[in-house]
C-alpha cells in the first residue's frame, strides 16, 4: 500500500537552486506511516557514511514535491534521490518518465514494492551507495490515460477496498482492516470484457489486475513472474470464487500458489482493455482513478532509475 502527502504550501526548497555537485535528496517526512523512518538530520549524516554529497529538500505535499521534481528536470539535473514508501516514489515516476533524469530511491516506506523488485537494499546508507554508485537502468511504467502507474492497475476486489479507504489520510491499520473485511463480507464476481493485446476473453472474475511489479498493496506476490524490463504487464484474473473459498485463495496468494488454483488466469500483455456492463471502481497504484471502461498500456523503458551494479530481478523464493 502506497503513502499519501499531507496537504500545505510548497517549502522555499521548492524553488530555490540546487547545490552545486550534491544530489538532491526529496524527503516525505509522512512515509512509512506504519514505522518510524529516518529524518533529515539523519538522513544528512547516512549520506555521509555513504559517500553521497547531498541537499535534502524535504516536502510534506504532493505539491511540494511535484513541484520540485520538475525544478530539478527543467535544470537538467543528472540524477534526483528521493527518501520515502511506494507513494513517494509513484508521485517521483509520474513527474520523471520520459526524462534523462535518474532516479535513486531510499526506501522508507511500509511495503516498498518498486524498490524491491528492482533489487534495492532496505538498509538506508546501503540504499545510498547505489546512489553513489550510478549505476542507471531503464524500466517500464504503467499507463492508464496519462497516469503512469509502478506496481499496477485494476478492477474488483483491491480497487473496491481502496475506494473504502478513501478519503483516509493515513495508513490506520484497524481503518485498513475494516475496510478489507467489509468488501470481502459482500465481494461477488462481475462479468467483465477484457481484451487483451486485440483478443477478447470474457470473464466472470472477483478481481483483474495489471502488475508491473510482482508485489503490490501491502507486499502480496500477486504476480511473481512480472519483470521490469520486459516490455509487458502481467494480467491475473481471479474468477468466480465462493467468498467461503477466499481464505483459501488468500493464502495461496501469500504463498505463490494461487496461479494453479481454479478460476485464477494469468496473462502477458502490452495493453489491456477492461469493460463491464455495470462500472466498476479503476485504480492505479493506490489511487482509484475513475470507473470502466479503461485502458491500461506498458511504456517500455519510461524511468530511468538508479540500481546495484549487475542488478538482476531479485530472488522470489
């Protein structure tokens, strides 16, 4: 599950230049609303130990530090860091895609799904020496409409607990669990179109997501062959499920078994149209973007990010 931005005016650092020879290092100072995260002072003193000159910029709206983030790729800046969960970094990609600019990432959040399945350490100051590193890789986004979206997109059950959610401005756990409880006492499978790369499949499914990373929401497996530079999505589809059967398929999920259960199909796909007869809640990342119908396209190659040197997909075991 990504993190959301409070809602006040832009800093001064929103506008002000950029040191000279350091690498800007944007802070969400709401990231990791489940845990406790390293601050600027501490992040000033990690760079350091890690041989990383930097200017901290920290931003507490999405304002703040979108604003900053097209500062810096209108100064051309060669790389840009930012510290903070998925949210963070969704809010980072949106701004930077199709830019020379490449991103590094401190991984700060709860689940921190793109950093994971871009192989990037979790230990801050090792988080840090990639940056230094710059070592830079190119990997796809997600699209739907001119949303860019990191792990993925969809209809059914995720999309309608982030619309239970919505409206919440921080990550309440127990908030969280009543509204997964709540979708899941009255969960029932629509007929959904969806075509697929130009050929149809109609489904009667619970849930349809379109992956770009192998975890989304908070950590779920939900798609483990899903890579970042292969130039596709992955689509899976849960069917018609009895609600007395989901714990079950929950489980299976956790545990990279739900593909071979019945009702579960999975996909590869460039793009991916997604209709019903009634409309259906549409997310992206942990945003819900509107209702079907919806198109969802791979954008190969629109983030340049900054990776471990020899950076393969990590292990999923």
């Amino acid at each position: 599950m990504t993190v959301g931005l409070g809602n006040v005016a832009p800093p001064e650092s929103a506008t002000r230049p950029t040191v000279a020879g350091a690498c800007p290092l944007i802070v969400n100072a709401n990231a990791g609303a489940l845990h406790g995260t390293a601050g600027p002072e501490e992040l000033t003193r990690l760079a350091a130990e890690a041989g990383l000159p930097v200017e901290i910029i920290a931003t507490e709206s999405v304002d703040a530090m979108r604003e900053t983030l097209r500062r810096l790729d209108r100064e051309n800046a060669p790389r840009v860091a930012v510290s903070g969960g998925d949210g963070t970094v969704g809010l980072a990609a949106q701004e930077l895609a199709h830019s020379k600019v490449a991103l590094g990432i401190v991984p700060q959040g709860t689940a921190n799904n793109f950093a994971h399945s871009l192989g990037l350490p979790v230990d801050p100051v090792e988080a840090l020496r990639v940056i230094a590193a710059g070592h830079a890789r190119d990997i796809d986004l997600g699209r739907v409409g001119d949303r860019f979206f990191i792990e993925s997109a969809g209809v059914g059950l995720f999309a309608d607990m982030l619309r239970e959610n919505s409206g919440a401005t921080d990550k309440n756990l127990i908030r969280i669990l009543a509204a997964v409880l709540k979708v899941l006492v009255r969960a029932r499978a629509r007929g959904l179109r969806l075509i697929v790369d130009g050929q149809v499949h109609a489904e009667r499914a619970l849930l349809c997501e379109v992956a770009n990373t192998y975890r989304i929401a908070t950590a779920l497996p939900i798609a483990p062959e899903a890579k970042l530079a292969d130039g596709l999505l992955n689509v899976v589809v849960i069917g018609d499920v009895p609600r007395r059967e989901l714990p079950r398929y929950l489980s299976a999920l956790l545990n990279r078994a739900h593909r071979d259960l019945p009702g579960v199909t999975t996909l590869r796909a460039r793009e991916v149209r997604i209709e019903s007869r009634r409309p259906m809640a549409v997310h992206a990342d942990d945003q819900v973007i509107g209702n079907t119908p919806t198109a969802i396209q791979v954008v190969p190659g629109a983030l340049r990010v900054l990776v471990p040197q020899q950076a393969g997909e990590p292990d999923r075991r």
